[in-house]
C-alpha cells in the first residue's frame, strides 16, 4: 500500500472518529435536556398529587364529623352467620342475643359448655338460632377443626366477633409463664387464627365484618397489667394493619370494627376499683353492647367507650411520660388492681 493511501485512511479514521464523537456528544446532551424536563415532569405529578391529597383529606374530615353527628343508616343483619367466640358469659353472650333479635344465626365458642349453653337457650327464647360448639381458642388446630365443622354444618361465616379474653390479674414479675402464653393465645393468636380461616371466604364473596374486641387498656396502659395490655396494644395493632391491607387491596365489601370499652361490669376485673369512680365509672353490659352493635351495623371503624378514651389517648401521646404517671397516680389507676378478685381463668371479655 502506497503512503497517500495510507494517509487517505488515516483521514478516513479520524474523520469517522470525530463524527461519531460529535453524534455522542449531540446523544448525551439531549439525554441531558430530557432528564431535566422529566424531573420537572415529576415535580409537577408531585405537587398535583399533594393538591389531590389536601383535597382527600378535607373530604374525608368533613366525612368523619358529619357522621359523628348524623350516623348512617343501620345495614341488615338478617341471616348472616355470625360468630362470637368468648359468648358463655358477659359482653359475648350480650352481644350473641342482640346479634338473634337482628335476625342473624349466632355460632357460639366458649370453653364453658353449660354456660354456652345458656346463652343458646337464651337466643331461642328470642326466637334466634344458635349452634354451641365447644372450643379452645388458645389451640391454633383446634381453632381450624371446629372451624371446618362450623362451614359444614351452618355455613360460611359472614361476621367474626373476636372477644374471648382472660387476664391474669398480677404484677409482671408474679405472672407466671404459662400463664402468660395461655394470655398471649387467648388474646391476640386466636384473633389471627380465626380471621386467617374465615376471611378468604369474606375475601371471595367481597362480604363480611371482622370485630375485633379490645380495650381502652389497649390505648392507654394500666399498672399490674403487663399481660392483658400488652395483648390489648397488639390487637390494635393487628386490627389497624389488617384494615390498611384489606382497604389497599380494594376488598371494600368486608368491614373491620375495633371495640375500646374502659371498664364493664363483668367478671373479668372483679372486685377492681378506681379513686374517683364518677369520671370513670363501670359501664353496664347491655349499654356497651346497644353501642358496639350500633357502631358494627354503621360500619364504624373503632368506638371507645366512653368516648373520655378519645380524649385519654390523645393526650397520653401528648404529655411527657412523668406527667401522665402523676395522672395516673392522682386517678388512682396505678392501684386499681389491687382488690381484684376476678376468676382470671375463666373470665371473658
């Protein structure tokens, strides 16, 4: 090859070298100018999306106070299937006669036969329909087992009531362990073991309530109570989360109701007193019971009864530890278990 020919080629190189070092440059430098006009892009999406979120946000502010003060209208209950567990005695067995009167068929659990059994005579005195099944609701198998006899002996179950509770009724360092677990299962694993086998079906149809009864000591602790307000403050947890999973994946048609009540008249915090027992005093059953079956048939999201809980909580989160035990110490709540006398074995909520 001749050296003008070479030099022709080197030309060639550089040129074709340059040209595409001018076509990369040109490339990156309209990249360049569509990052920038995608940012801004982005920035625009954002500040329409908070405008849309302001506007959420007042609706559903305005949505809240307005049934506050005007409620919606109460939904049918009539021949949905209904179960209760903990429904042999106090809130329950309320609730299971009230849920009759709706028209509803009530499946009852409860560990006490006899007692369950009342209850049942109690609803077909209404005119209702129950079926009484024996169940431990501490035993995860024996939940699934009966839960299978109920689907094939009534039906699916359309509203869950979780209510079964006990307590130990102790300071922390006197509980002792097995008890402690036997709280723990009663009083949060249960309610993750019923709603994980009858909530596919609800899921399926789009149709059910979950009631998931807790306690204002769920909000707000009480001393000598490490057992039962730590299980309480867990099924808060659990029902807030499962509400957020159920609503994020559109499963509209099945509803979540919390139950807060601060002190009923029941067995489980017998001989229990407070200092000033007219700013906190033991509700009646049947007043908590007409409230949480309002707040069930109107698809309330949580009621705190009575509703001075509301305020308990807010400002609990608000003050500084050392003052809220100073309340505390003033109400008399830190000496509130000393005189109990509750059957903490058998007691339910």
């Amino acid at each position: 090859m001749s050296s003008t020919s070479c030099e022709e080629e080197a030309i060639k190189r550089q040129t074709s070298d340059a040209s595409s070092f001018a076509t990369n440059q040109r490339t990156t430098n309209k990249c360049g100018k569509e990052s920038k006009e995608q940012k801004k892009v982005k920035k625009m999406n954002i500040f329409i999306e908070i405008l849309f979120l302001i506007r959420d946000i007042f609706v559903a502010f305005v949505e809240s106070w307005w049934r506050f003060f005007i409620p919606p209208n109460s939904k049918s209950v009539k021949g949905e299937i209904v179960l209760i567990t903990g429904s042999a005695n106090g809130i329950g067995r309320a609730l299971a006669v009230e849920f009759a009167k709706l028209g509803s068929i009530v499946v009852l659990w409860d560990i006490d036969g006899k007692q369950n059994q009342i209850t049942a005579d109690m609803i077909k005195e209404v005119g209702g329909v129950a079926y009484t099944y024996y169940c431990d609701v501490s035993q995860r198998k024996q939940i699934y087992e009966v839960g299978a006899r109920v689907k094939k002996d009534v039906g699916d179950v359309t509203i869950l009531v979780n209510n079964a509770g006990v307590v130990i009724g102790s300071g922390f360092m006197n509980c002792p362990d097995d008890e402690v677990l036997n709280s723990f299962n009663v009083n949060v694993l249960s309610y993750f073991w019923t709603v994980k086998y009858f909530l596919p079906k609800m899921i399926e149809n789009n149709h059910g309530h979950i009631v998931n009864m807790s306690s204002s000591l769920g909000l707000t602790g009480l001393n000598k109570l490490t057992d039962y307000c730590s299980t309480k403050f867990a099924v808060n947890g659990f029902h807030e989360v499962l509400t957020y999973e159920l609503k994020h994946d559109k499963h509209n048609g099945v509803k979540t109701t919390l139950i807060c009540p601060q002190c009923v008249d029941t067995d489980l915090f017998k001989g229990c007193r407070i200092r000033y027992p007219s700013l906190c005093p033991f509700m009646d059953v049947d007043y908590v019971v007409q409230k949480s079956i309002k707040a069930i048939l109107t698809d309330q999201y949580i009621i705190c009864l009575p509703r001075l809980v509301y305020f308990q909580a807010a400002i609990k989160s608000i003050l500084p530890t050392d003052c809220w035990i100073e309340i505390c110490t003033f109400l008399g709540t830190m000496t509130f278990m000393d005189s109990f006398i509750g059957n903490k074995k058998k007691c339910k909520c």
